[in-house]
C-alpha cells in the first residue's frame, strides 16, 4: 500500500518537492497558498538578494526557469546584475503551481499530531486525515525575531517586516527602522519612497552592502572568489556543491558557520537609494523604550559611548529572523518535544528527516544540517531531488512489521 504524503506550505520548496513527486507517480496532498508569505509578508518592491540564475524553482527537467518564464511574459530578466522583482518572482511561482503543481488545496494546516504509527493533520476546515509522512516546507518568514527591549510593546507601535505585504499605511507618518541587514534596508527604503519620514537605525558601525556583480572578472579574480548562487568565495563553492558533506561536517562547526556566514547586508541595488535618500544612525542600537504622547521614543547607545533619544509613531524592527521549531504551533506539544533541535534548528538526516521517524523538514530550517545555501530559493533543488528520490524508495519498500520499541528513533 502506498504511503500517504502530506506536504506542509506551498513555497518555491514545497512546490518543487510536490512537482517531482508528481513526475514519478507518487501520490501526496499539498496545502498552503502558493507563494503566500512572499506575498503577505514582504512588501511590494522589494527585490530578492539571490541573482536570477540562483532562482528556480525545480521542475523535474529543469525546463521551467524564472529565466524562461520571464522570457515568455515580455519581463525584463538577466543571469547576474539585475535584481529580481519579488512582484515577477511571485508570478513565476504561480505559474509554477498551475503548471506543475494543481492539486494544491489552499487550506491551512491547523495541527500535525501522533496517532498510533502514523499522524493526524487537522485543516482549517476541519477535516482530519490520516498520513504517514510529512514535509514542512514553512520559509523564514514564520520566524520573526524582535529584541526584548521592543517585544511585548503593542502593535501599534512595534511590527517587523513580516506583518506588510503593503507599506501605504505609514505614509505621512514618522517611522524608525531598527536593523542592519537587507530586510532593514529594503524596508528603510520603501518606506521613504511611500511617503513616510524614515530613521534607519543600525547597531553596526558601518552599513554592508553587497558589490555589484562584475560582467567580465578577470580570470585571477574568479580564481581567487568563483561566484555561486550565494555569493563569491570558496565557501560558497562548497556550501552550494556539496551539501551532503556539509551535512557530515561537526556540529559546532556547522552551527558556527550557519550563525556567522551571510552576515547582513543590503543589496548592491540599495547602496544609493538609503546613503542618499534616507536618514540613518549607524553605530547606535536601542537600549529601552517608553511610550508616551501617543509615540515610541527609544533611548539608543552608541558604540562609542555617546546615547540620544529618537520619538517615532512607529517602530519597525527589522532585526532578522530566528528559526525556533520549538515554536511551531500547528505541531502539537508532544510531537514538539520529541524533535531533537540545536538552538531551534531542527537536526535532520542526509534526507532530511527529523528524530520522529516519518516527519521531514526542508527550506531555511535545514540550514543547520545542510549549509547556507537552504536559506535561499537555490537550495530548493537539491532538496527536491533528495527528498522526492527517497520518498519514491519508500514507497516502493513493502511495509515491515517493527517491534515497538525499534520503530521509535
């Protein structure tokens, strides 16, 4: 009997998974809004970091690529040194679900629960079904992090990225921006063009941008920092080659790399339109908050010893993401305590099954065990691959009768 598949998020990796599957002939059922959170939680305008060769989705025959999609719809696209509109991104994924993918059902999963040797999963509707395995495919933007000195401050005074898709609703009003990295700068920017009276303020003392990609680097320079889908260096090489000997690296080293590699920075694209456009105080990070007259005022200390304090209506904390499995609410508490986790990362095997034998987890979060590259859309690949291979082999496997104490890991 065919094992029941059950994939969670219909993002660029749950997407590819279930296209691949589909290619072999392996049932399964998708859930999610295709390309629902780069809709809802990024806001229009926004361009992605990746280049555009670095930002397929992956069919079975690496045939639909963003650079043909965009060639079909008359979009403007090129392989490095154009930044890919999260607008045109959106409609390729689309367009990859209707091609690839339509039995999508947009439903939300509500609960993933144990029961027995197998889980239950209840939608928005109500339904219940059975499965045997499960892929969550949820990205980054499920993990907004807020420091404590602005967490717990009420909504209308305190937000992160995540909560627009839209940023017309602070025009004409005074906005600080808390951050550093792209989503700080992107926001920062976006904001100023809506309208808004922005404050950018970044804790590092000086703002990164990424360097534009070069059109012809010399031979020398290439050897020195050959260029991936995530950057130049060999590093990167190895991060976007060899995922499976990340995957064997030790832990504290792959911890160390995940949590410092990729550090923040705006795109190239950016540099112009924040150091000549908007307003920023670098070097400078919040300290405590009040509010008070109907605004936010932060006290902010310097590294270099000086404070001052800026009033704001609102305060957006740009301040990245961190992946917490711990905190996933639709996974009920039991099956939360079993997932064996290194400071929220789930720890995966070499095909990306967690410590409960049965549920798999891909994107951002396998970042840990596979390398920076599953942070981005690149990674999206080799995890369909891997994945879709190893599901088809235990599909094809008769089931075995486990004593009951072997079947739990």
């Amino acid at each position: 009997m065919s094992k029941r598949i059950v994939i969670v998020g219909a993002g660029p990796y749950g997407l590819s998974i279930a296209a691949n599957l589909r290619a072999h002939g392996v049932g399964f059922r998708i859930f999610g809004k295709p390309m629902s959170n780069w809709q809802t939680k990024m806001p229009r305008g926004m361009q992605l970091k990746s280049d555009g060769f670095a930002s397929n989705l992956a069919d079975p025959d690496d045939g639909f690529t963003l650079e043909a999609f965009c060639a079909g719809r008359g979009l403007p696209y090129a392989a490095e040194g154009y930044p890919v509109p999260r607008d045109s991104f959106i409609a390729y994924g689309q367009a990859f679900q209707q091609q690839f993918v339509p039995e999508v059902e947009t439903r939300d999963v509500m609960e993933i629960r144990r029961s027995g040797a197998e889980f239950s999963v209840r939608l928005d509707d109500g339904e219940i079904l059975a499965a045997d395995q499960i892929v969550i495919g949820i990205g980054i933007s499920d993990f907004p992090y807020i420091p404590p000195v602005l967490a717990g401050l009420p909504n209308e005074f305190v937000s992160h990225p995540s909560n627009y898709g839209d940023l017309t609703a602070f025009r004409d009003r005074k906005v600080a921006v808390v951050g550093s990295g792209s989503s700080a700068i992107d926001v920062a920017a976006l904001l100023q063009e809506e309208g808004a009276a922005v404050q950018l303020v970044a804790r590092r003392s000086k703002l990164r941008f990424h360097s534009r990609p070069e059109e012809h680097r010399p031979l020398a320079a290439r050897l020195r920092a050959p260029n991936t889908g995530i950057g130049p260096g060999w590093p990167s090489v190895l991060y976007t080659k060899a995922p499976p000997l990340f995957h064997r690296l030790p832990a504290d080293t792959r911890m160390r790399i995940v949590t410092t590699s990729h550090g923040p920075a705006g795109g190239w694209y950016m540099r112009d339109r924040i150091l000549k456009q908007v307003p920023y105080l670098e070097g400078y990070a919040p300290q405590t908050s009040e509010i008070s007259g109907g605004k936010i005022h932060l006290h902010l200390a310097g590294l270099d010893g000086s404070s001052q304090v800026i009033s704001a209506d609102h305060v957006i904390a740009a301040t990245g993401y961190r992946t917490d499995f711990s905190t996933v609410e639709f996974l009920d508490e039991a099956l939360r305590r079993e997932l064996k986790l290194a400071s929220g990362f789930p720890i995966l095997s070499r095909n990306f099954e967690t410590s409960v034998a049965g549920l798999y987890i891909v994107g951002p979060a396998a970042a840990y065990s596979f390398g920076p590259m599953f942070r981005f859309v690149l990674g999206a690949r080799f995890t369909a691959r891997r994945l879709a291979r190893h599901l088809v082999a235990a599909n094809l496997r008769r089931p075995v009768v486990q004593d009951a104490a072997l079947a739990t890991r």
